[in-house]
C-alpha cells in the first residue's frame, strides 16, 4: 500500500541495493530500517520513520503529506512514513490565543 509512487521506488531502490551486497544477510532488519530511514530522508528532504519486520504487520500511523508506504520484497516487510510536521500550531494552542466562533452548528464546528 503506497500512496506515493516516487516513494515505492525508493524503498525498492534501498532493498535492491543491500540484497546486491554478498556480505548482506536478510535477516538483519536492522540494516533495512536504517538504510531506508536515511535514503528517504535524503531524497524527500524530510524526516522520516522506517520499520522493517521478517513478518507482516499492521500499524497506524500518522504522516506527513502522501508520504506513506508498506511494501513486501521477499518475505521483508518494510514500512516508511514521513514524520508528521512538529512545528504545526496545536488546537489547545489556537484556544488560549483567539476567540474562537463556533457559529450556530449544534456540534461545535461550522
């Protein structure tokens, strides 16, 4: 499941050239999470969470943009996600700073 093409390509990119390296074990998924960490960052210019597991598995999460991605390449799977913007302004921090009108809608959001 990707929501980013360009994205799939890189964490592809990342296993094809660790797979090509005959020291390379593929259990070490350790190895896949760090270089697919520090490729996406790289190429996205953006911080970046990266799992790898020998098993499949589910998550939720949440990221930045379309920036999302779990893949398959044999039997790895890998996860990669961009890390959600920390410097966007709270909600609880707009309520402290501004009045807020909530209109005439009975739920409290117009």
């Amino acid at each position: 499941m990707c929501c980013n093409p360009k994205l799939e390509q890189v964490m592809r990119d990342v296993y094809d050239e660790l797979s090509s390296d005959p020291k390379w074990q593929s259990c070490n998924v350790q190895k896949i999470a760090n270089a697919l960490q520090n490729r996406t960052q790289s190429v996205f210019n953006t911080d970046f969470e990266a799992l790898a597991g020998l098993g499949d598995f589910a998550s939720k999460t949440h990221f930045y943009s379309d920036l999302i991605c779990k893949i398959e390449v044999q039997g790895r799977f890998m996860l990669s996600y961009a890390t959600p913007n920390r410097h966007q302004t709270l909600r609880s921090d707009l309520a402290d700073d501004a009045i807020v009108d909530m209109g005439s809608s009975s739920v409290g959001y117009v």
